[in-house]
C-alpha cells in the first residue's frame, strides 16, 4: 500500500523501469490522495505501456459527475462511490470481484 500520490508515481516509474516487475491484478486508487492527486496518478497509470490492462478502480467520497466523468475520460474501469453506512461499504468487495472476473473492463460496466 502507498501512503501519497507522490509514492504512487515513483512505485510506477520504478515499474515502468523493470519490465521482470510484476504488474498487479487491480489498482484501488483514491482521487483525495495527498502531494499528488489520484487524477494525476490515474493519467500516469493509463500513459504506461505496461498499465494500459490494468483495472483502475477509483474509490472516493465524492459523487461529484464531473469527476465521475473526469476518471471515466482519464482510463478508469470503475468508480466506487464510498458511502457513510457499512452495509454499502462492504459491496465494494463485491465490486472489486465482479471486476477481476470481467474479461471486458468498462467504467459503466461494474461502477458502483
């Protein structure tokens, strides 16, 4: 796990530099992360040769369309609005399974 957009950035150039590196199935990308935004890690993300496949999921508080439309426009395979009650919150399990099961990834197909 990475504590800041800045990290998140470097652990991607380091993989970018290392084609032995092993990719991950699924990215969780929150947008409010600190020194960097998850914008600008998801754009980095997607500008990749390796990344392209990966599924970015964006987990965020906001339900903001423009960010919605933002991620979907940047690359992203998911959005999964986090919700104050519990009940809502575990779904994201859910989620995050219906998407390493897909072969297509679309934003609109497995967004919560």
């Amino acid at each position: 796990m990475l504590r800041d957009g800045e990290e998140a950035l470097a652990w991607l150039a380091r993989c970018d530099g290392d084609p032995e590196s092993q990719m991950p199935a699924l990215i969780l990308l929150d947008l409010n992360l600190p020194k960097r935004t998850g914008m600008e890690v998801l754009h980095a993300v997607r500008q990749g040769e390796r990344w392209r496949e990966v599924p970015v999921m964006v987990v965020s508080s906001s339900d903001n369309d423009a960010d919605r439309r933002e991620v979907a426009r940047l690359g992203a395979t998911a959005y999964f609005r986090k919700p104050s009650d519990l009940d809502e919150f575990l779904q994201l399990g859910e989620t995050v399974g219906r998407l390493l099961q897909r072969p297509e990834r679309s934003l609109n197909s497995v967004a919560g």
